[in-house]
C-alpha cells in the first residue's frame, strides 16, 4: 500500500492495533505520545476522516509552566508564546512563571501526516456509522466496510442530550479574522486575553488578541450564550475594534468556530474496546470551553496505561461522575448566569481579571487552587447573580421537591387529629396549586401543537381539543364504566410518562410506575375511593393495597442511589394516612404538574411567567367548562361529596384526555 494514499477497502483479515475515529486534536495529542513512547513501531494503525485535514482550522491555545510535560513535549509545535496579558491598552501584568502558548492547527496536522508517511500508517476518508462487537473482536464500519481494531478511539464530535433539571448547554461561538496592519502598531510581546468593551447583544462576548509580530495579529471576536455569533454580527464589531484600535488592515485568514459549553451528558458509544476521546470524553472545560490541555493530559495518562498493560476501558468518562465535585459546581453556577442572565456576564469577568491576580484565575481554572482561595475569588465578584443561580439550582435539584412534599405530607399527617383545620388547610392549598400549575400544566398544549398563539392555527386546534374532550365526555355518558377504565389507563401512561422522564426510566417501566403510583392511592383508602368510582363508573377496586407496596420500588431506588425518588416513596407511603383527596392533591399538583411544567419549560424555552400566561385562555375555559359539568351532569337525588368529586374527576377526564396525546407528542420528540 502507498504511503499516503486514502484505501477504500480493507480486506476482512486485516486486523488494526490502533484505529482512530476522528484525528483532530485528541486524537492527534495521543499519536503523538505513542510515537514518543515507541508504542507504534511495527503496528498498525489506520487514521478516519472525513476530511483530509490539509487546512488550518482551529487555533489551540493552553497556559503552563516551562517545566510542564505539556510545554517540553509540544515545545516544536509551538509558534509563539506570550508572558504578559493586557486587560485595557494601559494594564499589563505578568504571567511568569506561567506563558500563554499558541499551537496552528495545521503544524499539528502536517506532522501526523509526516508521521503516517514515515510509518505507513493507513487512511480512510469518511464516517464512521457504527461500531459492533463479535466474540472477541471489536469493529468499526466505515463506509459500508467492517474493519476490526484492538484500540480504537473515538473523537468524533459530541452529540449532546437535551439539558435536563440543573443543566445548561450553551456555546463559545467566536470568529477571528488574522490580520495585517499598515503601521507596526502591536507588541508581540503582550496579548489580550478578555477586552469587554464591546457590545454585549444579549450575550456575554469579548475580543481576544494574539499579536504574532509588530504588524500581524489573531483578532477575534467570542461570544458565550444559547445564540451563536453569526458573521454579520462578528464582522461589525471586528472592523470597528481594529480600526478603532490598530488602523488601517487587511486580512489574511478568517477563523470561525463553535465550542460547546455545556454540562449535559454526551451520547457516547458503550461498545467494549472503544474509547472516547477529546470532546465526546468531556474533556471540554463547562465554563471556559477550553479543552487542549485536558486533551493532552488525557493522552499521556493514555500512553502511560499502555505501556504498562494497563485497561484503557476506564477513561471513558461517565457523566455523572465527571460533573461531581465542588469545581463542576462552580461551572454550573456561571453557566446557568451565562444561559439565563448574561447582562451579568460582562461584570463578573471584569471583577475576576480586575480584583484577582492573573495566575490565580488561571489556576482556579485548571482546578488547581485551594477552598481558601477559591473563597477569597468569590469574596471580589459580584454576589446577586451567583445567589439567584444558587436558588435556582437549589429548588430544582431532584431531591428538593420531593422534600417539601414530605414536609406537607408530615403537616397533614399531625393535623389527622384535627379534620376541620386539615380540611381547611388542604383543600386551601389544593385549590391554589390546581390555579397555579394544575390546571395551567395542562393548558399550554397550543403551544406544543402551534409553537405560538397563532390566530389561523388556533380556531383549528381549539375545535380539535373541544372534539376529542367531548368525544370523552360521551363516552362517560352513555358507558361509564368503559371511560373509567380507559380514564385509569391513560391516567397510569400519563403520569408514568412524566416521572419516567425525570427519574430516566424506560417506557414500559414508566407505564409500571405510573399504574403501581395510581394503584396505591386509590387502594391505601379503598373506601374513599370506591364510593367515588362506583359514583363514576359503577366499578370498586377489589381489594386494599398494603403500605408495604412500594417496597420494591424503594429497593430499586435505592440501588439506582435516586435521592428525590426515595424521597417521593416515603411521602407516598406517609399519604396512605391522611385522607384521598389530599394524598392524591399532593400527588397530582406537587409531583405530576410540577413535574409535567419542567418539563413544558425546558421544550418551550420560554420563562414560567410567560408559559402561565399563555396558558390563561385555556385555564379560564376549563373553569367554565367545569362550571358546565356541575350544572348539567345528571345527579343522583342527594349531591354529597362523593358525587362532587366524581363530577370533578369527569371533567378531569374529559379535559386531560387530549391533553395526554399532546404530552405523549411533545415526549416523543424528546
């Protein structure tokens, strides 16, 4: 096989020792530590792209010391290197021992494809689809063609999950022009890291100079936030620095990039004998998107492992455990400011370069300080938006909620003695929360449907939601006990689908969930619930269901080590002892719409305030509905309570059943 050429076909014996998926700079961080180690004489590797990485790309910047393993080992590949920052044309501080290092993409690909020549190394253009595992030989499909590997490393781009509860994904989008000025107007010796004075748009951006010489400069523009920076926007800010700043210029290259910033969990391969590297490792710091030297750090750990006939399976990082930590904690406040408040953004970045010493910051950003001194970084930022942060990651932690229902529960619980002030209290507190989220979680389907309240969409919707809700409503009328049935069916998917999704179960698991829950309230007070049901349907549960019920799901989560479901569990086991009515509020408003809203908010992407209010025509119409229910229902000759909470449950039914099939689209596309 020639040296350098590109093989389309590979015969089924051919076995790799070494096969990267990707050869960006992961993966070429780690070939070049193999190679320094003789890890690679006589082996074979075979290198996938899908590009032929003959063209500058990226610029790959990392801070270090001269004695580092990183500056020693890299030192041919790096171009220029700077000891002195500028925060404004007047400040300039000194980094030493510490330098700012600048490495081309492109010197960083041509000597892997030296390397590849000089070893014979194969290589593919294209992607890879899959990878399988038979017996003991793992493989890598590419372009329809199986090839077997016994390392085979996996650079590919992330591809990231949808943030959940506490999580934020965001990107470091930037756009660089490398420019030529007239006049000789840099010092190469000093470069600017973050200069704010610019205009933030909504976001939290900022330019950052790399000065090569006296005439040429890396200029760009970067910009943290949920919106990327587009060309338009870069190239206006670009012209206006530069001319503001340097003069007159032209330009050499342009640069353009988008990094995640995120802590959401990445969807990896879990095939034994592939190992993830670079991005889709979580090697890309949340909070700053820098990610070159935890790349090579990773790739020497790697080299170090191989030469001692080590596993390689356990750099496969897991994302819960790589978000652990008082470090992945600090990254999550600031990205939940950067998503949801970024006017803040601008501030707290000028208190950090301004109050703290540079070397310090840097530091605190390889997460290579101290708690004291980390203390003492917080004491000089801006103290508003990490609080807010702070709250909101509190309240929506997963256990949070859980426990202000066992709070509740408990109230109710001591208040068993006292039924009138129970009562009271109760069904106060159920009617705000059907007002605040209960009925609201339920009357924001348009918005799943149309996206907006469109005026020529909405008469269509409208009519479709009254027609499925009536069509349920005569069903309940002419066959009763088959809309009961039906009623606790779609009840049991629906809830089990909505806690599924928070607590990851799976579907069927779910429905189990959803039917086990439903199951417990109505048979931990059966008589409460059969004079109700019988009212309904003229159908009555057999038999009582023990509190001892939930046991195996308590096992389960407690092997699962879920906090906030087995804090759900225990209050759930605690409401078997106060009245159904209030067992079931608890659950329906405190666990199921809470949860459903979450959920709402996290796919609208609009605030809870806005979704409450587009909810209002829809919440006011259920109400008259409700109203409609009460005065034209036929009843028996004595309305009791019973009879009025069976009238309640359908109108429940009735609203709920379309209100199901939008939930169920919405997750599906999840």
């Amino acid at each position: 096989m020639e040296a350098n050429n590109f093989i389309v076909r590979v015969e089924p014996s051919v076995r790799y020792d070494y096969i990267f998926c990707g050869t960006g700079a992961s993966a070429s961080l780690l070939l070049l530590e193999l190679e320094r180690n003789n890890l690679l004489l006589h082996k074979r590797v075979l290198l996938i792209d899908p590009e032929n990485k003959n063209r500058k790309d990226k610029t790959f910047c990392f801070w270090s010391t001269e004695d580092e393993p990183i500056t020693q080992n890299l030192n041919p590949l790096i171009s220029k290197s700077w000891d002195t920052i500028a925060h404004t044309p007047l400040e300039q501080l000194s980094l030493s021992p510490l330098s700012y290092n600048h490495v081309d993409s492109i010197d960083l690909y041509h000597k892997i494809q030296s390397l590849a020549e000089i070893h014979h190394w194969d290589k593919i253009v294209g992607y890879v689809t899959e990878f399988a595992k038979e017996a003991e030989e793992t493989f890598v499909v590419v372009n329809s063609t199986r090839i077997a590997g016994q390392n085979i490393f996996d650079s590919r781009p992330p591809v990231h999950q949808p943030a959940q509860s506490n999580e934020v994904h965001i990107y470091q989008s930037f756009i660089g022009w490398i420019i030529e000025t007239e006049s000789a107007v840099l010092n190469p010796d000093v470069f600017k890291f973050m200069d704010f004075n610019i205009a933030q748009q909504g976001s939290t951006q900022f330019v950052y100079v790399l000065p090569f010489s006296s005439n040429k400069a890396l200029v760009e523009v970067t910009r943290f936030g949920s919106n990327q920076i587009n060309t338009t926007e870069a190239e206006e800010i670009l012209k206006d620095y530069i001319l503001n700043y340097y003069g007159n210029y032209k330009i050499l290259d342009v640069e353009r990039g988008s990094i995640p910033m995120s802590n959401t969990k990445i969807e990896s391969e879990t095939t034994e004998g592939v190992i993830n590297l670079g991005a889709r490792n979580y090697n890309i710091k949340p909070s700053t998107g820098y990610a070159f030297k935890n790349m090579y750090y990773q790739a020497l750990a790697i080299t170090e492992t191989l030469k001692s006939g080590g596993n390689l399976s356990a750099f496969n990082k897991d994302h819960h455990n790589t978000f652990k930590g008082r470090f992945a904690f600090y990254d999550a406040l600031l990205l939940d400011i950067l998503k949801n408040n970024p006017s803040y953004g601008k501030p707290i970045f000028i208190e950090l370069l301004k109050k703290v010493e540079t070397k310090t910051t840097l530091k605190f950003l390889d997460e290579q300080t101290n708690l004291i001194e980390e203390i003492s970084i917080f004491l000089q930022l801006p103290w508003k938006p990490f609080l807010q942060a702070l709250f909101k990651k509190i309240i929506s932690t997963s256990w949070v909620q859980p426990l202000i229902l066992l709070g509740i529960t408990l109230l109710f619980v001591l208040l068993n003695k006292f039924a009138a002030l129970q009562n009271l209290v109760g069904y106060a507190l159920f009617f705000i929360g059907m007002v605040a989220v209960g009925i609201p979680h339920g009357a924001v389907d348009h918005l799943l449907e149309t996206g907006n309240w469109d005026l020529k969409k909405a008469p269509i919707f409208v009519l479709k939601y009254l027609f499925l809700a009536a069509l349920m409503g005569l069903i309940w009328y002419f066959l009763p006990s088959l809309a009961l049935i039906g009623f606790l069916v779609y009840s049991s998917w629906h809830f089990g689908q909505a806690d599924g999704k928070k607590w990851r179960f799976n579907p069927l698991t779910s429905l189990l969930w959803g039917a086990s829950v439903l199951a417990f309230i109505l048979g931990t007070h059966l008589d409460e619930a059969n004079t109700i049901l019988v009212g309904m349907g003229n159908i009555s549960l057999p038999f009582n269901v023990p509190v001892w019920a939930l046991l195996p799901w308590m096992i389960w989560a407690l092997f699962r080590k879920q906090t906030g479901f087995v804090l759900t569990l225990i209050w759930l086991s605690l409401s078997s002892q106060i009245p159904l009515m209030l067992s079931f509020g608890l659950y329906f408003i405190g666990q199921h719409s809470l949860t459903s809203w979450k959920h709402l908010q996290l796919h609208l992407k609009i605030s809870n305030k806005i979704i409450w209010l587009q909810s209002l025509p829809f919440h006011l119409g259920a109400w008259l509905i409700l109203g409609f229910f009460y005065f034209f229902w036929p009843l028996q000759s004595e309305f009791n309570q019973s009879q009025q909470w069976g009238i309640f449950f359908i109108f429940i039914a009735c609203i709920s059943f379309p209100h199901v099939i939008a939930m169920h689209g919405m997750y599906r596309k999840q």
